[in-house]
C-alpha cells in the first residue's frame, strides 16, 4: 500500500488539527495548504506529522484573518 492515512480532530463542528500518516514502505512528500499558507511535509515510511494551528479566512473577502506563517513583528511574538 501507498500512500497517506489523514486522521481529523473534530470539536464544536470545527477543525482542530489533522495528522498525515505515511504508509508507504518509502519517504513521500504531501504538500499541505491552506489560504494563502503552503508546506512540504516530507515523512519517512510509518512515521506522521500532527498540524493544529490553521489560517482563518474571511469568507466575504477570501483574506487570511491569522495566518500561521508570517513572522511577528520583533517583540510581539
């Protein structure tokens, strides 16, 4: 078998994180995205990566409300 198992984590109706699982005899990478955010993930056969911080957007204007890729500014993060 080939490929990634995705497990998600459910509370009030909302996404609270997700985990990726290769199980492949292989590395592979999966590119997970959201908005305007984007990663390679790249996990060695058996081996999974927990993600629990995602981008808000607004849905009127499609804008990222909190975007867990930009930098704070120094002193404020």
């Amino acid at each position: 078998m080939h490929g990634f198992i995705v497990d998600l984590a459910w509370s009030a109706g909302q996404l609270t994180s997700f985990t990726p699982h290769n199980i492949g005899p292989a590395s592979a990478t999966t590119t997970v995205a959201s908005a305007a955010w984007r990663r390679q993930v790249p996990l060695p056969p058996g081996q999974s990566a927990t993600f629990g911080r995602f981008v808000r957007v607004n849905r009127d204007s499609g804008q990222a409300i909190d975007d867990p890729a930009a930098q704070a500014p120094p002193g404020q993060g």
